[in-house]
C-alpha cells in the first residue's frame, strides 16, 4: 500500500529522478523560465521551493545544503545573489506554473515554469492598473450629490438671481378682461 506517498515519481528510479530534478532546477535559475510536461513542472516546483526559502538566509551552512542538491556552484551563486535579493520580501509562492498547448507528438501536457519576480509580461500590466478608468454607473451618485449642494450655493452666492416682476395689477386686469 502507497499510504501517505504522495510524491510524484515520473517513472523513474530515484537517483535518475533526483538528478533530473537537479539539471531542471539549474536550469531554471540560470533561465528563469523553462517548458516541461506539467507533471514534471508540478514536482519541480515542490523541489526548488524550498531551496529558494533557504538562499534568503545567506549562510555557510545553506550554501552547501543548496549545493547537495543543485551541484553547480555557478547556478548556487547567481541563487543566493540575484534570486534571493528579488524574494526576500515574498513569502512563498516563488514559481508559477502556466498550462501550454499539448505537445504534438504525444499530446502530452506542457507547462511553463518560471520564477514570479522576472516576469515581464504581468509587471508592464501593473501600472495599467494603477491608472484607474472612472466609469458612471447608476449608483454612484452618492459623491456627486454631496458635491452638487456645495456647488449650488456658491454659484448662487457669486451671482445674484434675476428679479421677476410679479405685480398684481396685471393679474387682476387679466382676469377681468
């Protein structure tokens, strides 16, 4: 029984799978983004996750844990350099995982991986957003009609009404002509 074995294991032996998991996660700090079927895209996110947690704190001891698994020196460099500086504010969540066309070959299902804080695309749209497009909409008269009263009363301050004759003579001769 497979109870609490809840690891992916890609249909490979463990050493191949570790080292696979190594060559994609190197792969993956040196070019911030890379395409995989989504099965291996899933299991490599739990995988590199924790170590880029681990290059936040920037000591002797989680150098060498990052290097057991990675076994790049480069790679753990540009890791507790470049990438730890850009998450050090993020909680979690340092890779997304982005669904793709099936491959045509096999129909397989691919995904891109890439690391949140060098994406491009979806920084750009951020200060879109910023710039908010007012729309009208039946209900929001509510600032509008606090705004109208103060309004009102200093037109009508500033400029006097005109005053309109009203003279009862000409009221009573209409009615008895």
């Amino acid at each position: 029984m497979r109870h609490g074995k809840k690891d992916n294991h890609l249909g490979r032996t463990k050493s191949h799978r570790e080292a696979m998991l190594a060559n994609m996660a190197s792969s993956l700090i040196k070019h911030k983004r890379i395409n995989t079927t989504l099965a291996k895209a899933k299991v490599l996110r739990t995988y590199i996750e924790p170590l880029i947690t681990k290059s936040k704190n920037d000591t002797t001891h989680s150098r060498r844990t990052v290097f057991s698994y990675l076994q790049d020196k480069e790679v753990v460099a540009e890791l507790f350099r470049d990438i730890a500086a850009k998450v050090a504010n993020r909680p979690g969540g340092y890779t997304r995982i982005i669904k793709l066309e099936n491959r045509f070959g096999d129909n397989a299902e691919m995904a891109m991986i890439e690391l949140v804080d060098y994406n491009t695309v979806y920084k750009s749209a951020a200060p879109a957003q910023a710039e908010k497009k007012t729309t009208r909409r039946r209900g929001s008269s509510k600032k509008k009609a606090a705004e109208a009263p103060a309004v009102a009363e200093s037109a009508t301050a500033e400029t006097p009404a005109p005053e309109v004759e009203t003279s009862t003579d000409t009221a009573a001769e209409e009615t008895k002509g």
